[in-house]
C-alpha cells in the first residue's frame, strides 16, 4: 500500500504541471465529450479548450453508506485512507463526506425521499461508530454506519455545489465517487423512482460539474 500511494502521488505531481483546460465557446481544441453533449441537447455550448493556470487543487471524496456497501465499506475506508495520503500536499485541500438515504437515524423519523449526509472531520480515525452532534436543544448522538438506500444524485448535487461555492474558482476542482452500483431512492412521496431514470438523474448531475470544471472519477 506504501508503494502505491508513492507512485500514485509522484503520478499527481507530474500531473500538476500541465495545464488545466477551461472550456468556452471559442477556440481551435474540441472538448470530444463535450461536444457530443452539445449534439445531443443544445443547452452547452462551451465545446472548446482553453489552457488555463493551475491555482492549487481541492477534492471531495463521496462515499455511499448505503445498506449494500454493509460489508465492503471497510475497503472503501481503505482505499480513502490511500488516496488521503497520495494527495497529501500543501497546496491540496479534501473533504470526506458520507451518504445515504430512507432510513431512521438517532431519534429523527427519516421521511421518504430524505438524504443523510456525513461530513466527516478532517483528521478522521474511524469512520463508523457513533458521533456526538450540536443542536439547537443541545447535543445529539447519531450512530455513522452504513444503511438505507442510495440517493447519488442529491447526494452529488450537495457535494458539487460545496466544490463550486465554497472552493475559490481558480482551483483545480475534482470530486472521486466511490460507491459498488447504481442508484436507488424514493420520492417524498414514497414512490420507487426507476433504476434507469435515477441514472439519468446522475448522468444529469456529473454533466452540470464538468460544465463548471469538476471532474468526477
């Protein structure tokens, strides 16, 4: 594992001094993906790439805590704890966060539709167990593990837009999901969305973070 956090990082740091590329609506470097986006609905017409200078780096890594990840999660941890280290730099800032969804946490009912998120601390040794959060009547004692269903695409809204608006622009911006499958949620009315409709609901979300140049992996 020491191995390959050392090639993984001396890989990052070769990486850094390329050029960003900043898409726009002119210029001579197609963007392929992009540009069959744009083929396909007319909404993005920034298909072309410009280089721009890097300004630092910042990540996000989005774990699903979904009932189905019960018995891999301890692999997921692993391999966060791995990519923590291969990006362990001073110009780099990361965050950890959790997700899941329709299930009761602590005292509070979930209601259909809801998304959990955990944003876990920056210096974190264990990532499940049971954590002590502020509230307004004090400090309540909610249990971090993995459970319930898999709302991805609220779950990568949240993260992109903290990625977009809390992150300065000039950043090299990239969000690493790691989940073991497709989507699965409700509506807050209860209804089942389709499997292929949530993966529509996904694709949708990653499309809009590559627009504002946030990579998804």
């Amino acid at each position: 594992d020491e191995n390959n956090v050392k090639r993984m990082r001396a890989a990052f740091f070769r990486a850094l001094g390329r050029q960003k590329a900043k898409r726009s609506e002119e210029g001579t470097i197609i963007d392929v993906p992009a540009y069959i986006n744009y083929k396909l609905d007319r909404q993005d017409p920034e298909i072309f790439e410009n280089d721009a200078p890097q300004q630092g780096f910042a990540y996000s890594i989005l774990c699903d805590m979904s009932g189905s990840m019960q018995n891999t999660f301890v692999n997921v941890c692993h391999a966060v704890e791995m990519l923590k280290g291969a990006l362990h730099f001073p110009f780099v800032s990361g965050n950890l966060w959790g997700f899941r969804g329709g299930q009761t946490v602590a005292n509070h009912k979930a209601s259909d539709g809801e998304v959990w998120i955990y944003r876990y601390g920056k210096d974190v040794k264990g990532y499940v167990g049971f954590q002590r959060v502020p509230t307004y009547g004090g400090t309540v004692v909610v249990p971090v593990g993995c459970g319930g269903s898999t709302p991805m695409n609220p779950a990568i809204n949240v993260t992109v837009a903290h990625l977009r608006k809390k992150v300065p622009a000039g950043m090299a911006k990239r969000l690493f999901l790691l989940t073991d499958g497709s989507p699965c949620s409700t509506r807050v009315t209860g209804a089942r969305v389709p499997d292929w409709q949530l993966r529509k609901y996904v694709a949708k979300e990653i499309n809009l973070a590559r627009k504002h140049g946030i990579q998804v992996y």
